[in-house]
C-alpha cells in the first residue's frame, strides 16, 4: 500500500476519533443544560476533556487484574519473547511489551497500556491451538494496535459506552417515573432529557462500532507490514473465525445458530478481513519476511505452566 492510502487511513482515524469525543461532548452537554443550564453544560464538557486527555494513565494492570490474567517472564516463555522482540524491533518500537496469559478457552488476544508500559495477553486458546507462525502474526496484530495508538481512543470509546448505557438506564427509569405523574397531571420530569438519555448509546455505540472496525483493519494492514506476508494472519484469524463458531454452536440449540449481524459487531467479520489481507499478498515478497529470523517451530514457545479454564460465575470459562 503506498504513502497516499497510509496518510488517508491516518485522516480517516483521526476523524473517526473527534466524531467519538464531540458526540460525547454533545450528549453530556445537552445533559447538562437541561439539567442546570449553561454551567452545567460547560462543566460537562471540561469532564468530556479530561477523561479523554487521561483514561490511558489508567493501569493497565488494574484491567489484567480484572480478567485474572498471570505474567509471562521471560524465563517461562524465552522463544515466545524471541519472537516479540524481532516483532518489536521491526515496529519500531521503543520498549518491547510484556506478555500476560489469560486463562480462557476462547482464541483471543488483546492489548493495555501506552508504549511505554504496553502489555499483550494472550489466551490459552490461542497459546495451544495456534502455530508459532501463527502466534506470532497475532502478535504482530498487537503491536500494530500499539504503534497506531489505538488503546487510548478505544479504552475512552469504551468508557464513552460504558456511561452512555448507565445514562440510558438512569432515563428509562425516569421515563417509569415521569407517566404516572404525566396522567396524574403533575409536574414532570423533562422528556426531552429523558430521550436523550435513553437514546444517547445509539450514536456513541454506532460510532465505536465504526471506530473499531477502522482500526481493526489498520491493525491487520500495520501486522502484514511487521511481518513482510498477511497470509499468515489470515491463517491465523481464518482458526480463531473456525473455532468460534463451532464454540458458539455448542452453546446453541442445534439448527438455530445464526451469524451476528455485521451492524452489531465491534470487529469486522473475519471473512471480511481475511480477503482484504490476501489482496494485500501480491505487494510482499518472500525473501522479505519475517520468518526467517524466527526460532524453528519445532522449538518450544513457552514452559509456563498453564492454569486450566474453569467456568466462572459470569458463565464465560476463564
């Protein structure tokens, strides 16, 4: 891909990113009209500000706390770190992350922190059902999330979810409040803000939803770049597409299993991203990727000792 369409994913990012922050900026304000006037409204906005400017100095530990996640040193995993480090290297990143294992069956990999303190976890589904290959292109995925900083805009369109749910929640309940006083003829609460608190996740979801699948689909273009070849991350994601479907349909009544509808998915359909990475085979070349520098496959990644998924009191098996 030349520097042009680089530069215009750029742009496109950006926007996406202000669209998300003044959407926020927008519903709180409002929010804070109605309920105390213009004061409010501004206080609104500065809390919109600082939240956005200072949700990454959030530990990312606090969060692989709460997924019961457990360090990878460099002793338990030196080949996996191997592999990180070239990956690393070839980003041009400044400081290597570190690795976290999460005890889920589920094939999944996510990342916290900054650069400076960046932290991937990777799940036991991935650890044993994927090639060292294979792991590595996920890895490489990561990093691309890392470099493009995308974790600070994600973890603010996550938090800018979380609140417009409890917000919506706050107006439904409201809106039980307020019919009962509407036919007793007394004064009620203002419907206007009780719709837009109701209907506020609307735009904030529908923009995170396509924040995500903008970055997404960066990361996949920035992991095929690390590695010189995005045919092994499709190879990879074509895995994870494979077994989450047969998981979900072990979790269904045979015969009504149905895919999700592509609106009301925060990544883009795996089928979606496989072909965009296998259109991108024909700019790479062999002699050019990363493979070669890797430790052999037959070499173990990891010594660490994994701890076995047990079904959690959510019904998710960590």
């Amino acid at each position: 891909m030349d520097e042009y369409q680089l530069f215009k994913h750029k742009i496109i990012n950006t926007i996406q990113s202000w669209l998300l922050v003044i959407a926020m900026m927008i519903t709180l304000s409002l929010l804070g009209w109605l309920l105390g006037g213009v004061m409010f409204a501004l206080y609104a906005i500065l809390l919109v500000i600082i939240i956005f400017l200072f949700n990454h100095k959030i530990s990312p530990y606090l969060i692989l706390k709460m997924y019961r996640t457990k360090k990878i040193t460099h002793h338990q995993a030196p080949n996996l770190y191997k592999i990180l480090t070239i990956l690393s290297k070839r980003a041009d990143l400044q400081k290597i992350p570190q690795l976290y294992y999460l005890p889920s069956d589920l094939m999944n990999a996510f990342t916290v922190g900054t650069e400076k303190d960046a932290v991937i976890a990777l799940s036991d589904g991935i650890l044993q059902r994927l090639s060292q290959k294979e792991i590595a292109a996920i890895l490489a995925h990561e990093i691309s999330h890392i470099v493009n900083g995308d974790v600070k805009i994600m973890r603010f369109a996550d938090f800018t979810n979380h609140l417009t749910n409890i917000l919506s929640i706050v107006g439904q309940i409201l809106l039980l409040l307020n019919l009962p006083l509407y036919f007793l003829e007394v004064d009620t609460i203002s419907w206007l803000l009780i719709f837009v608190l109701i209907f506020a996740p609307i735009v904030t979801n529908l923009l995170q939803l396509a924040l995500s699948r903008t970055r997404e689909y960066d990361a996949d273009l920035g992991a095929a770049q690390i590695l010189g070849d995005p045919t092994m991350l499709a190879a990879a994601l074509t895995k994870m597409g494979n077994y989450q479907k047969k998981f979900l349909a072990k979790a269904t009544m045979p015969g009504h299993y149905a895919p999700e509808p592509s609106l009301l998915r925060t990544h883009p359909s795996i089928k979606n991203r496989v072909k965009r990475l296998l259109e991108l085979k024909k700019y790479y070349n062999a002699e050019d990727s990363i493979w070669q520098e890797l430790v052999p496959d037959k070499l173990p990644l990891t010594s660490l000792v994994l701890i076995e998924p047990r079904w959690h009191m959510s019904g998710v098996r960590f």
